[in-house]
C-alpha cells in the first residue's frame, strides 16, 4: 500500500492531502477484505470464519499501520518527541491496534468488543441459506467497522504528528 506519498525523513505522509489519500486507499482495503470476510462467514463451519477474520484483519491492521508509516519499526525510528505523540494520540483515539505488534491475543480482545454481532453471526449459521446469508452481512459489517476505525485511528495519529512538525 505505501507509494511515493511518504516523507524522505519518515514513513508518516507529509500533507493533509497525503494523508487523506492514503485514509482512502486504506478504506478501499478494507471494503476488499470485509467481502473476503463475508464470503468465509457464509461457509456453513463454525469456526472457520473467526479463524479467517483474525488473519484477514491482522493483515489488515499491518498493512494499515505500514501505510500510514506506523508500525511499531517505523514508529521506534521516530525521534522520542514524536514517538511520545504517536502512542499518545494513538491511546487518545482508542487506536488500540495502531503502532503495535498484532498478537492473535490482541485482535481478539477487539474482536470481543463486538462480541453480540460476531455470537449472532455465528448462531444464524444454523439457519438455512437464509442464515448463511445473515452470517455474511454480519461478517461483512463487523469488518468493515472495525477496519474504519483502524483507519481512522491511523489517520488521526498521522495528523497529529504532522502537526507537531520537525522533531528537536
């Protein structure tokens, strides 16, 4: 995901303008992976589709946080200035996964926060077709809300240290 829209300096997009592209091209992916993710919620196996979810979205996270210049790697190469303001405004927009490792023991705890979506997804399974295609609706939304506000956290973070300007 990441292109010529990244600083020399850094990993962190430049502009407001850059920033909102990358916002974009990131939601794109999203919307991608939430249809993947959908189409496993509509296999008839429990199981199957929270074991693909935690792959597809751990993918997803890391691939955000590269493309916003915000993996832990990139981040640990800020100056300590900045450092600071990343994992503040990441803990300020309740950006949980921005600038961290993706554990398995992480996503779930994200998730959990979604716990009666992902239950009814999983129960509508049972149900006939009608169920399967309920399951994918739910999959599909849970997705794609949890990628946004992923997406969003990124952004946010991005314009904060952007604001911040040159470190000491």
């Amino acid at each position: 995901m990441a292109d010529a829209a990244v600083s020399e300096l850094g990993f962190i997009p430049e502009t407001a303008r850059e920033i909102d592209n990358v916002r974009e091209r990131c939601r794109r992916t999203v919307r991608k992976r939430a249809v993947l993710a959908a189409g496993v919620s509509a296999v008839p196996i429990p199981g199957v589709d929270v074991v693909s979810d935690l792959s597809l979205f751990a993918k997803l996270v890391d691939e955000v946080n590269q493309a916003f210049g915000l993996t832990p790697e990139q981040i640990d190469r800020l100056k300590p200035k900045h450092k600071l303001i990343a994992y503040q405004a990441a803990m300020g927009v309740g950006g949980m996964l921005v600038g961290k490792l993706v554990s398995r023991e992480l996503l779930m705890a994200v998730f959990k926060r979604v716990g009666v979506k992902s239950a009814a997804k999983s129960a509508a399974k049972f149900v006939p077709f009608a169920g399967q295609v309920v399951a994918a609706g739910i999959g599909y939304a849970v997705f794609r809300h949890l990628g946004y506000q992923h997406v969003e956290a990124c952004a946010s973070v991005a314009k904060q240290l952007r604001a911040a300007g040159p470190g000491d």
